[in-house]
C-alpha cells in the first residue's frame, strides 16, 4: 500500500560524515528560508490580485460546498471513493 502523506522519500546514506554534515547544512538553510516565507504575513509574500482571488475563489467553494459534493460523487469513478 503507497502512503501519500509521505513526501521525503527514501532515507539518503551518505559515505562520509562530511557529506552529511553538508546535507544537513543545506536542508537547515532551506528551512530557514521555508519558515521566514511561511511566517511572514500574506501581504509581504503574495500580491493583492492573488490574495483578492484567493478569498472569492474560497468564499464561492465554501458558499457551494454541499451542491458540488453532490457532483462530485456522481462524477467520480468508483476506485476513487473511500
């Protein structure tokens, strides 16, 4: 059975301590970048026009949630409902 909540991957080996002390130094500083992007707020990230959609683009899923579940479960395949 696949686990599609698993995004890593596979385990990485390395040969040398060096090399994973550099992976691991290179992993650190892109999490780092990940986390002041993540934190900081929307307006500073993503410009109005897309922050603009976003929001009518969640309002009009969230006024017309109940009708579309009625779609989509007619719509899709069998092997994909749980």
């Amino acid at each position: 059975m696949v686990n599609h909540m698993s995004f890593g991957g596979l385990p990485v080996k390395t040969e040398t301590a060096e090399e994973a002390d550099e992976l691991m130094r290179v992993d650190e500083k892109a999490s780092e970048v990940e986390v002041e992007v993540l934190s900081a707020p929307p307006k500073l990230v993503y410009c109005k026009l897309i922050l603009r959609f976003t929001r009518k683009l969640l309002v009009a899923v969230a006024d017309k949630w109940d009708s579309h579940v009625l779609v989509m479960d007619k719509v899709a395949p069998q092997n994909w409902k749980v």
